[in-house]
C-alpha cells in the first residue's frame, strides 16, 4: 500500500513539475524573448500571464511588436504588420489601365498599365503611339515609345495600432523608371542651290530616358482613378534636344523632363 501511495505521489510531483516549466513563449521585433503563459489572441494584442506573479494578472503586448508566438507544445504563430498585410486588401482591385488624358494635345496617344506586387510596391509600364494625336504643325510624326518602372508608395510617417492603406494603389509614390523612344518626323531642311529653297525631308530620332518620378494617385470607390505626375533624370538622344513626345530632353547637357495626368479604371 505503502509503495503504491508512493508511485502515486511521484506521479503527481512529476506531473505538476512540468506544467509549471510548461510555458509559451512570445519573440519580439528586437530579437527579445518574454517565457509566459498565453490567455487570449485578439486582433491586434496578446494577452498572457507570467510567472512569479498571480495568474489573474494579465500583461498585454501589440502584434505590432511582435514576429513570432511559439506555444508549449511546440507549434508556432507568425505575425505581420496590418499595414503589409495582403489579407487585408484582399478584395480590392489590384490592376490598372490609364490613359494620358493630355497626350493626343502633343500628337501621341499614352496608355499605360500597373499591377499591385504587394502593398506599398507595384510594377507600371507605358506605351506612346506617337502619331496618335493633334498634329498642328503637320509633322507627320510616325512611331512610339515605351518606359517600364517600379512603384513604391509612401507609407505613414507614424503607425497606428490597426492602421492600412485604404487603397493599396493609392497615396503618393516615388518611381524609378528607364524609358526608349524612336520614331521619324517630316522636317524643313534648306537647299543652297542656284535658287534657295526649303525641301521636306524626313527624319528619324532615338532617345534612352532614366527618371525619377514623383507623383500621387487617388482611387475612387476601387474603380475609377486619377494619377498626376512629373519627372526629372537623364535623356540621351542622337540629337542636339529635343521633345520626344513622352518627355523632353534638353540640349547640350543630359537632361530629362516628363509630366502627365492619367485617368483609368481598376479590375
């Protein structure tokens, strides 16, 4: 009887030795670890209890400040910022196509598309039918040009607890954007001969642009969209400048300007 009381009593010890060494516990963003038992996950804060110290006590931590939970039996619970998190822009539209709705008044035609990578970051690219549009001075201007960029939209300068993009297309951006144009033009060339005259001659031109673009995009009701915009960098042309259609490169010293305003609609 003796020895059956004893078994039972280690049993006992042993058991109540590991749930009090049994804990949870919660890493944080700067590598910190707190050892703890874990009450309640909620949307945005943990609440857990800790040792030493009673257990109607309860201590809180924001999941903000958080990266990872790792529970006493050893399965894990990752966290990440409501601001980035894809979930939550889970039903919104994340492309785009635009049109520049200035560009026919300089004699071409701009389209351009963009598509959501992740929130805060896209990809957009960019056609110019050149020739598509008013053509006042009949130049005649054939051909077109393309720019290719990446998108990263400024993010709030302080983070609220719960706080998201309300459009993750929308909000003023930075974009880093490389742009190639070739396209011909008639042009008045004079002939010094025995009777001077002007003769019209047609002429090729190619330009490498690389620019830095600033601008803002508003979205509304996740369907429609408006984008303004202006940008500066290096152009390069095999001629002494000029306006390539899509943006304008000056003469003697390699610089690039580009502005616009896009309307378009999301899906």
């Amino acid at each position: 009887m003796k020895t059956i009381k004893l078994v039972l009593l280690i049993v006992f010890v042993t058991a109540f030795s590991i749930g009090v060494d049994a804990q949870d516990i919660i890493i944080k963003k700067n590598a910190d670890t707190i050892p703890c038992k874990v009450k309640e996950i909620g949307s945005d804060e943990i609440k857990y209890t800790l040792p030493g110290y009673p257990s109607d006590v309860l201590f809180t931590i924001t999941k903000d400040k958080t990266t990872k939970l790792i529970f006493e039996n050893g399965q894990e619970m990752t966290f990440q910022d409501e601001m980035d998190n894809p979930l939550n822009y889970a039903d919104q539209n994340k492309n785009a196509i635009k049109f520049d709705f200035l560009s026919p008044l300089t004699g071409n035609s701009t389209f351009a598309y963009e598509r959501s990578l992740k929130p805060g970051q896209s990809i957009e690219a960019t056609l110019g039918i050149i020739g598509l549009g008013f053509d006042p001075n009949e130049i005649n201007p054939r051909g077109s040009f393309v720019k290719f960029g990446m998108k990263f939209i400024k993010s709030p300068d302080f983070y609220l607890q719960g706080m998201r993009y309300a459009h993750i297309l929308k909000g003023s951006y930075i974009k880093p954007e490389i742009g190639f144009g070739y396209y011909s033009k008639e042009s008045e060339v004079y002939n010094n001969c025995w009777d001077s005259y002007y003769t019209t001659e047609r002429k090729e031109y190619f330009s490498v642009v690389l620019q830095l673009v600033i601008g803002k995009q508003w979205i509304i009701n996740d369907v429609f969209l408006v984008d303004f915009y202006g940008g500066v960098g290096y152009g390069f042309d095999d001629k002494e400048g000029e306006y390539h259609f899509g943006y304008a490169i000056t003469p003697e010293i390699p610089l690039s300007f580009s502005a616009g305003l896009k309307i378009g609609i999301l899906f």
